[in-house]
C-alpha cells in the first residue's frame, strides 16, 4: 500500500509521521489473521507534491510500487488520481476527496464527507449564509474552493470565499470581506488549526478579536479537525494558555472533530511505544 501526502512539503502534516503510522498499521495487520487472510502487507510512503500543478506526476508510477494507496490529500488531484485507481483496478482510500466523483469505482472514502458533516451542523443551528478563508497553499485553496461547491450544492449560500496569510494586513483583509457580505454567520477555516501550530489561523483569530468579530456576531469552524480525532478531553494547549488575545478569540471557535473512545491518539501512541511497536524515541504528544 502506498501512503501518499505533502510529507515533505507541509511541516505540519509531517508530524503525523507516515512512515511510523503506516508500519504500526501493517504490523498490526500482518499479526492479525482475520485481516491478513494470508497475505502479508507492506507499506511505502510516497510524496506528493505541494503545488496542484505538479502534485499529480509523482503519482502516475504508483502502480508500479503497490496494489493500492491511501490519500492523496489535495482534493484538485482526487477526481484524475481516482481514475487513474480504476484504470488499474487498485483500491485508494482518501478522505481527501470532496463530494461523489463519479466514474471512481474503486474510491473508498474512511470518513463521512466533511460537507456533509457542515451540512448537518448548519442547519440544527439554523445557520445558512457561510464564507470560507483558507490559506493561500494550493492544497488548502482547492480545499476551500471544493468545499463552498459542495455547500452551495447541498443548498447554502456561501458568499464569500478567499484567502488568507500570516501577515496581519492579509487576515484582515480577509475578515473585512467577510463582514461586508450580507448575512455571513459562520466562518469555515480551512487551514492548519492554531492548536496543532497553523499560523494563520492564529493571526486569522487575532485580528478577528481586533475587529470585534468574536463577540458571538460569527462563529468560526476549523476544517482540519474534521479530518482526524483531535483530543479534547483532559488535555491542555499551550498556545492557549500562553497568548491572551488568542484565548478570548477561541471562545468563537466551534470545533466539530472525530471520536475516539478508545483513548486520544496520544494515549495510543505510547501504548504503542510502551509495547515497543514504535520507536522509543518518539514523544506521542509531539505527534
């Protein structure tokens, strides 16, 4: 099985560490009988590239390296990746992909749709009119373009889309569209979450607390979070505690993200390196 995501390029996603990630899965398989059914499977970490343009020639020789792949992540490559998938007749596993693509047989989505997701949570509040900022990476652009498509699909208006950066004139630049827009309620961000170290969302949230916008008049909702189980229950974040400003602007934050009742990922790691199935020198809560 190949493994493939902007591991190289995205200091971030870097620190979910593949290649760990992906030899703790395939040990687990290969001791499992109920899931090997005889076979024995391996794994190879491949890159994609961080520009849309080219993120899709690192992957016309996948076939040749594994029977299937899990990802890519930016969704612009999902819909050439995927027949790409069924001209090979390999299974890809990506939660990366907006939306049904049709003609991909053989896409296997692990997570409900994150539009689908929004869909639901918007209207138990009654929200409607919605604006996606994301930052300005190609992946996180097509993410928040495919994303308000997906929206305006499902029947919401969403009336603003744009981008932001770390420069404080960009994020309120930013902000300063969303509050010209008629209606806008919520605020999807669609970027790397402030908790796991996005600096843009940092200054994003900052200057949304400058300008007023965090006095309940918006709600902002992380999209990243909707993508992984990020611990909530008896953990602390550091960048909270240690900026003040940050602190007042999260209390607009609604983060929907997904559960994990077995324990964090954090506890599961050092179950893991407990049971030396991962390197001893990996600290889970750097993970």
């Amino acid at each position: 099985m190949a493994v493939i995501g902007p591991w190289t390029c995205d200091a971030i996603l870097a620190r979910a560490l593949p290649e760990v990630a992906s030899r703790l899965a395939v040990t687990r398989l290969n001791r499992d009988p109920t899931f090997n059914q005889g076979y024995w499977w391996d794994t190879v970490v491949m890159s994609e590239d961080c520009r849309t343009s080219k993120a899709l020639m690192g992957l016309l020789n996948v076939d040749r390296y594994a029977g299937g792949f899990v990802g890519p992540l930016n969704p612009a490559t999902c819909g050439a990746t995927g027949l790409l998938a069924t001209a090979w007749n390999k299974p890809m596993v990506s939660w990366g992909c907006l939306g049904d693509v049709e003609g991909l047989e053989t896409l296997v989505a692990p997570l409900p749709e994150a539009s689908r997701v929004l869909h639901e949570l918007l209207g138990f509040f009654r929200w409607a009119h919605v604006a996606v900022v994301s930052s300005r990476e190609d992946g996180w652009r097509e993410v928040g373009v495919g994303l308000a498509q997906e929206l305006r699909a499902r029947g919401l208006p969403v009336t603003v889309v744009t981008v932001t950066g770390r420069e404080e004139e960009e994020a309120v630049e930013a902000l300063r569209r969303v509050k010209r827009a008629d209606g806008v309620r919520v605020v999807v961000m669609c970027m790397h979450s402030v908790l796991l170290g996005g600096e843009e969302q940092k200054v994003l949230l900052e200057k949304a607390e400058d300008l007023r916008m965090t006095d309940g008049t918006f709600v902002f909702i992380p999209y990243d979070t909707l993508t992984f189980p990020l611990p909530y229950h008896r953990v602390s974040y550091p960048v909270l505690a240690n900026h003040t400003k940050l602190r007042l602007a999260y209390d607009a934050v609604l983060t929907v993200t997904v559960d994990s009742p077995n324990g964090t990922f954090h506890e599961v790691l050092s179950k893991a390196k407990d049971a030396y199935e991962i390197p001893s020198h990996i600290d889970p809560e750097q993970v």
